[in-house]
C-alpha cells in the first residue's frame, strides 16, 4: 500500500506570494490533518478534514486555508508569504476519526522557504 | 492550554545504555498518548500508542512506555540503546473522550537522542 505523498517535496517563495501544496492520503483513508513543523515552534496543528468537511482548526492566521475533496485528497494554501511561514508542512492520514487503532499516517512533508 | 512538556531537548548516549525520555502533558481529561520518531532524512513513524487498559505498553524496535495517569505521564524507556535509535523523539497527546471526533495531536518539542558507538 502506497503511504502518504506530498507534492511538492521542496518550494521556494518569495514574501506576499501564495502557495498551494497537495497531500494525497493512504488509500481508503477519509481524515486528513495537516501540521507545521520549525525548529523554534516544533510541530503545530494546522486543521483536519474528513468527508470534505474541516473537522478542527489550530491557531494560525487566516491566511492558512485548506480543504478536501471527494476522493480525500487535500490542499492547503498560504496566502501572502511571510518570512516566518518557512517551515516543514506534515500531511497525515488515518482512516477515521474515531476508535482505538486509529493511527495517523505521516508523509514526507513540503519544505517550504520564503525568501 | 493543553501542552506536552518534553523534559530532555538533547539526549547523548551510549550503545547499550538505558534511555528513559520524559513526557508530561496537561488536560485533565481522558487522553490518547504517542511516541513518535523521526530518524534523520525520514517521516514521523509512530513507536507506540496508548489508548486504554494495560497502562505499560510496547511499541517497535523493543521500545516501551508507561502512562501514569496521576503524574500525567508518558515516558519512554528502551533498556539498551543502539547506534540506529539516533533519532528525534516526539511525545503527543490527542485530547477528547475515547474514540472522540478529532484527531488533533499536540506535540511535544521533541528530544534528539545521539546514540555514540
């Protein structure tokens, strides 16, 4: 079974620009949850989704947005670059929200650096 | 807030030393604990899980755990270390009653552990 994928694996922005980054989960996988990860503020929940739907939010600005489709392939998009948005972005996977062996599946992670 | 305090933020050991690496988290609540890794160049990979029951529980690579529910604890033991544990040990709660509808993990800031030959 194929893990976690993240594409693009390196990004190089340049402040007040905009990025998207894609994370495909482990198939049949429906709840997808996303994190910052630096060295200053290690990781950070950014939100989740299952079945389209954002289920939770972490604290960061609105300028951080995501979302789900239908085949539980999820986006996030940065809006207006800042310099301290340059950080490792982790896209995890499991297959529901609920129950004892639900188990989160990281992938290899954006790095994202903002010049 | 809920948070995790990881005690340790640089741990050098060792081969064949014991390794405990303390994890204290804060939520007066029902929790579900982790030990994750992230070995150099590779993805967080999950040790070992704590959801209910036996509070002493055994993950990969002969590494254990024991949740104390008064200290609000989560320590991570190996009895002997070996070159290959080098690694970034990260400790997680995910807050909420059993089987809650989130998934959010809060993470520790992670211990480095440097196993010398």
């Amino acid at each position: 079974k194929a893990g976690v994928t993240q594409t693009p694996r390196y990004l190089i922005k340049t402040r007040g620009q905009q990025v998207t980054l894609s994370c495909s989960p482990i198939s049949g996988h429906r709840s997808v949850s996303w994190y910052q990860q630096t060295p200053g503020q290690g990781l950070q929940f950014l939100f989740e989704y299952f079945s389209e739907t954002q289920r939770n939010k972490g604290n960061f600005p609105g300028r951080f947005s995501g979302r789900q489709f239908s085949n539980s392939r999820s986006e996030m998009n940065v809006s207006t670059l800042e310099l301290g948005d340059s950080a490792l972005y982790l896209c995890a996977s499991s297959p529901y929200t609920r129950g004892r062996d639900n188990e989160q599946f990281f992938g290899p992670g954006t790095r994202l650096t903002v010049l | 807030a809920q948070s995790v305090s990881q005690h340790n933020h640089h741990v050098i050991l060792s081969e064949a030393a014991s390794l405990e690496l303390g994890c204290n988290y804060s939520y007066g609540g029902t929790v579900n604990l982790f030990w994750y890794v992230q070995y150099p160049g590779q993805h967080l990979q999950l040790l070992l899980k704590y959801f209910s029951g036996d509070p002493l529980v055994k993950g990969i690579k002969g590494f254990e755990a024991e949740f104390i529910k008064s200290k609000f604890s989560f320590n991570l033991r190996k009895p002997s270390v070996q070159w290959s544990d080098t690694a970034e040990y990260f400790c997680a709660v995910k807050p909420g009653i059993y089987g809650g509808a989130t998934n959010k993990l809060i993470f520790g800031t992670g211990t480095l552990l440097a196993v010398q030959p």
